[in-house]
C-alpha cells in the first residue's frame, strides 16, 4: 500500500510536467489546427540555453528564466519566420515543416554541444520527505506541482480575465470575424507560439534535469509522452490536457515501479492506440459535426 | 510510342527491363564501395517507395516507416537464423527470408493501418511516431529474442558459385536489393495508375465525395498502408542483408524523418521522386562529410559536425522544398520538361498524364472501364488542347 501511494505520488508529479507540455501543444492547436512537432526540439533547445546561462551564473534561476523567456523569442521567430508560411490546404504541410525545424534544431544543438549528457542541477533536494512513516514527496516534487499550478492558474486567468486572452481566442475561434472587428489575428497567433513555447521550455527545464539531462534527444520521449496526454484528453481541451498528463504520468510509473521500466514507453503506445481506436477524439470530446 | 502511351503495364515493363540493364551495367563500372551505396540505395527505394504511395495518395502521413523497417529486418533475421539451422543455403535462404520480412511487416502495417484509418493528419502522425520512439524499448524488453540494444547478426551468403569465384560482394548486393527495388516500382507504378490509384487519390482529395462515389474509404486506407508496410519490410529485410547485422540504433528517429523528408524532397506522391530521395539518403551524408572535412576547423568541431552537419542539411531542404517547391524535385523536372516540350506541337504532356486523363470525371464511373475507352479514344480529343496550356490548364501530375 505504502508502494502503491509512493508510486502514485511519483506518477502525479511526472504527470504534472507532461501536462503542462501537452498543455502547450493544445494551445497551438486551438489556435492554429497545428500540432507543434517541433515543440519538443524547441524546448531541447531552450533547455541548453538553461544550461548554459546556469553554467555561466552559477545560478538555477537565472538559467530557468533564461530558458523561459528563449521559449517565448523561439515561438514567436518559429511562427513569425516559418510556420506562417506554410500552406494549410493540406494538414500534412504544417507537421513535414515542423519535423524538418526538428532536424535542423538537433542538428544545430549536436553541432554547438555534442552529442553527450550534460547533468543539470536542481534547486531543491530530491529525496523523499517521509510523511507519516512513508516516504512520499520530495522538495523538488513539490517545486514541480507548485510551478505547474502557477502556470496553469496564470495560463487560465490569462484567456478568461483579459482583454488579450479575449482577443486570443477570438482569433483562434473565428479568426475572419475577428480581423474584421479589429483583431490583429496574426499577432495573436504568434503570441500563441511565444506562449506554447515558453510553457514548453518551462516544462522541459523541469523534466529534463530528472533524467539523464541536457542532450539533443532529451525531450523527444517528452514531447511524445505529452502528444499522448493532449491526444487523451482531446487536444482541444485545456482541461483534458491536464488530466491527459496526470493519467500519463501515472501509468508511467505504475508500469515502471511493478513492472519494468522498458515496458513504459510500451505502455504509453498501448494507451495511446487504445484511446485512437476506442475514442478518436479523445476521452473529454463532446460529439462534433464532420466538416465537409 | 503511341501504343506505349495508352497501355500502362507495357510501358512499365519496358522502363523496369531499360533500368535494369542500366543498372546492370552500372554495378560493372563501380568500385566495390560505390556499389555498396548503389546497393543501399537500392533498399531505401523500397521504402521511400511505399511511403511515398501512403503519403502522396491517400494523404495518410507515416512517420513510423523506420520502425516498419526495423520489423522486417528483425523478422528477416530471426527467419534467416532458423532457416540457417535447418540448413536452407543461397538463394531459397534469401528469397524466403524476405517474403518472411514482407509478411510480419504487413502484419504490424495492418494493425497501423486500422488505427490510421479512423484517423486525421496529426493523430496518425503521432502515434507512427510513438512506434518509433519505443523501437528500442521493445529491443531491449525482449532482450532475449531481439538481442536488445546489441541487436542480432544475419548470416549472408557468398555469390552463387555460377558467377565465379572472384565475384564481388558488393556486386551481389547490389544485384539483390536493385532487383528487388525494381520490382517494388513496378509493382507500385501498376497499382498508382490503376483503379486503386485513382481511389486512393480521390479519399485524399475528399473524402466524403469518395466514399459518395462508391469507394470503401477504410478498406483502401487499409490496404495503401499494408502495401506500404509491406514494402517498407522489405526494405528493411534488404538492409539486414547489406549490414549483416540488425539493431535498434540502425532504426532511429532520424532516420524515420530522413525518409519521410526523401520522399517530400523528391516529390510526395511521385515514384521517380521515391528514387531521387532514396539517393539523396545515400549520398547527402557523404557530401556534408566530405564538406565538413574540407573546412579548416578544430578536431573537435569536426566530430561534431560528423553527421550532425547532414542532418541539417536535410531539414533545410524540405523547409525550403515546402515552402518554395512543392513538388520536389520530380515536380522540377516535369515543369522543365513541359517547357522544353512546350515549343513543340506535336508534343503531348508526361506520360502520367495520358493514362489519368479520362479518370477525372468520376473515380467511380471509371473505375468500372479502366480500358474500355480504346486505345487511343481520348487521346486525340485530348492532345492538341494540352499544349496551348501548358502552364494553367493541366489540372494534375503525380507530384500536385
């Protein structure tokens, strides 16, 4: 019992940062019917940036920050310089152009930085506070919770308390409408990819020192983790995004701690081709009209 | 020339027995590595292919064909391995080692495809690429079989005693997987300009509009996957035999994107793009690497640059491939084509266009006379109003 609290806990925490990736991947969807392929290039890149800035300062924080706000200048360059370029006739442009940023993003980080981990360090201890005779939280975990909620609480006040967040989903919604009532749509889209970016490179900076740490591949597991939360909880849903992860994170850890840690990444396909082929659009979708 | 033009499998004989004699006499002027490239190439064409079909026609976007691949090559292995035991030599090993490739593939390219077709662009895109990420996950959980992160050895054979005893390896290489990448393209070039072509082109085009006209939406998507699949496990069996070894590393990530962006570089939906791509695998590396040991850098850099280099290069060209040229570069030499053809009169357009011509009215209708129009019923109507147009009026190639 004692395990099975432990590795709920485990799994809730590790489902906390998928969310908030997979949290970023719905942002661009709703507003773009784009899933980011890149998205996890681009926090592998900001999280080398982290490093770096971390590396030079000697301080945790100024790397996070830095890698946060390179998030933001990557979203709006990728979207500002490429992704508005692309012709949408075909859903199937959009993701062959992302995979092509992907390449060209691991090509660059493994031509500057090697192709070998780099440790990164974390700003609170990593071991177990025991509550109640059980181990069960570490400082770091409630760190992780405790950023992630921000986030969200930020991310949801944002979209349903102001003006900009009005106007953004406006332009998601009906981005005609919108131009025509003064909306500046393209604005709007690219601070979309500015945001997603940044919460991405947030959650890549809190993931990414837990395992084996900076590497050009470090977030492709990351980013395809998150697609599976998003795709749970139906891509179009904030919410569902959330639980997504959690649920994610969850049968990660459940696999890995009474089964086997190879089997994990197993796992996270069988989910994900249970959800496809028993609810295509995921588990939180209400019934929509085909469009024609 | 005329009847070669109206009769579609003709044709494709012709051009697969030309290729093959070229590529014949190309194996005998090459240099042993060159051939191993040849060789190589000659896989990729398998799979670059098969994708090119799924993701050209039916708009069904596949990034797990590397896994695809590593299917076949670990099923070609594990056959292989149990046929060596029982002690099947030479040729019979090879060919039923393949079609032993071939089916598990197809198998695994099934399952895909039943998920794919219930699916839209991203989804499908998605869950292939999951399919690659845990190729190694599922190496390494069974370990015993698969021999994990190490992988397996493949038992090759030497030459056929026949050819002499100074026959080079290379050679024969190159012979088994140009033979089997010929066959591939021919087979595919029959299916694209056939009915199920036109019915796999139709579901990508509109999809509601295809199954009003009478097609089974699900059953083709199925089927354009399992023959892709099918392909790409051939592929995959062919490079089991050019390394003699299979592992989960040979299988990456990057090398899945490499594909799809072969077949995006060369022309989505377009064979002879296929080609093109599948050489640009082979020979892009090589360049970026001769590129970078050019420069005057540091060691170090030049370490990194190894590969990495390549991989850019890659991404580059498909951005700007997307962005500038969308039909690759099939579509480039059929617009250059046309226009070196367009002073002519007597000229009509590429062969492509001849046999879909009278398919645009209705997949449906047509699907049900697929010659019965005559040889050459059409054709005249057809001709002369195609030059005057050369650069609006043609509404489609095999690289739209």
């Amino acid at each position: 019992m004692d395990r099975f609290l432990f590795l709920t806990v485990d799994g809730l925490a590790r489902g906390a940062v998928f969310a908030a990736f997979a949290l970023a991947l719905v942002l661009i969807w709703r507003g773009t019917r784009i899933v980011n392929f890149a998205q996890g290039a681009m926090a592998a890149a900001t999280t080398y940036l982290g490093y770096s800035v971390t590396a030079a300062s000697d301080s945790y924080w100024l790397g996070l920050v830095a890698a946060v706000f390179g998030g933001l200048v990557l979203g709006a360059i990728v979207e500002r310089g490429l992704m508005r370029f692309v012709d949408v006739r075909s859903p199937l442009n959009a993701v062959i152009v992302a995979l092509g940023l992907v390449l060209v993003i691991h090509s660059i980080l493994g031509i500057v930085y090697g192709s070998r981990y780099r440790a990164m360090q974390v700003p609170f201890s990593r071991e177990s506070i025991e509550i109640g005779g059980t181990a069960l939280l570490s400082p770091y975990d409630l760190f992780v919770f405790g950023t992630v909620l921000l986030v969200m609480v930020g991310l949801a006040l944002v979209f349903t308390r102001t003006d900009i967040g009005l106007r953004m989903r406006a332009a998601a919604f009906a981005p005609d409408m919108s131009r025509l009532l003064g909306v500046n749509v393209g604005r709007m889209l690219t601070l979309s990819w500015a945001l997603a970016a940044a919460v991405g490179a947030l959650a890549a900076m809190l993931v990414v020192p837990t395992e084996f740490g900076a590497h050009p591949h470090s977030t492709d597991l990351v980013f395809v983790y998150a697609f599976t939360a998003a795709v749970v909880g139906g891509l179009d849903s904030p919410a569902g995004a959330v639980v997504g992860g959690l649920v994610v994170g969850l049968v990660l850890s459940y696999v890995s701690g009474y089964a086997d840690g190879d089997l994990s990444a197993v796992a996270i396909l069988v989910l994900l081709i249970g959800v496809l082929l028993l609810r295509p659009n995921g588990l939180f979708a209400s019934t929509t009209a085909r469009q024609v | 020339m005329a009847y070669l033009r109206t009769h579609t499998l003709p044709r494709h004989l012709l051009l697969a027995v030309l290729a093959a004699l070229l590529l014949l006499l190309l194996t005998y002027l090459l240099p042993p590595y060159r051939n191993y490239q040849l060789a190589t190439a000659g896989a990729y064409v398998c799979a670059t292919a098969g994708l090119t079909v799924l993701v050209g026609l039916t708009g069904q976007l596949s990034l797990g064909h590397g896994a695809l691949m590593a299917t076949g090559a670990y099923a070609y292995a594990l056959v292989s391995d149990k046929l060596v035991d029982g002690g099947t030599t030479g040729i019979p090993l090879l060919v039923v080692s393949l079609v032993a490739a071939i089916l598990a593939t197809m198998v695994v390219g099934f399952v895909l495809g039943l998920a794919g077709a219930r699916l839209h662009g991203p989804y499908l895109a998605g869950l292939t690429l999951t399919l690659v990420i845990v190729v190694p996950a599922i190496t390494t959980t069974f370990a015993g079989t698969l021999g994990g992160d190490q992988g397996l050895s493949v038992t090759v054979d030497p030459p056929p005693v026949g050819l002499g005893a100074a026959f080079p390896f290379e050679r024969w290489q190159a012979w088994i997987t140009l033979t089997a990448a010929i066959l591939t393209v021919f087979v595919l070039a029959n299916v694209v300009h056939g009915r199920p072509g036109r019915q796999m082109r139709a579901i990508r085009d509109d999809e509601v509009a295809a199954r009003l006209s009478g097609i089974d939406v699900a059953r083709t998507k199925v089927g354009a996957f399992v023959l892709s699949a099918a392909t790409a496990g051939l592929g995959g069996g062919l490079l089991a035999v050019l390394t003699q070894s299979v592992a989960p590393g040979a299988f990456s990530l990057t090398f899945s994107l490499f594909l799809l962006m072969a077949v995006v570089i060369g022309g989505l939906g377009s064979l002879a793009g296929a080609v093109w791509g599948a050489i640009l695998i082979v020979v892009l590396p090589d360049l970026a690497d001769s590129l970078a040991e050019a420069m005057p850098v540091s060691s170090n850099l030049a370490e990194r640059l190894d590969g990495n280099l390549a991989i850019g290069v890659f991404g580059l060209i498909v951005i700007g491939v997307m962005l500038a040229v969308p039909g690759g570069i099939q579509g480039l030499l059929v617009a250059l084509v046309r226009r070196l053809r367009g002073r002519r009169p007597a000229a009509s357009g590429p062969a492509d266009v001849g046999p879909a011509g009278p398919a645009a009215p209705g997949p449906g209708v047509d699907a049900d006379r697929p010659d019965a129009s005559g040889p050459s019923g059409p054709e005249p109507a057809a001709d002369p109003a195609r030059p005057r147009t050369p650069s609006s009026g043609s509404p489609s190639t095999t690289t739209e």
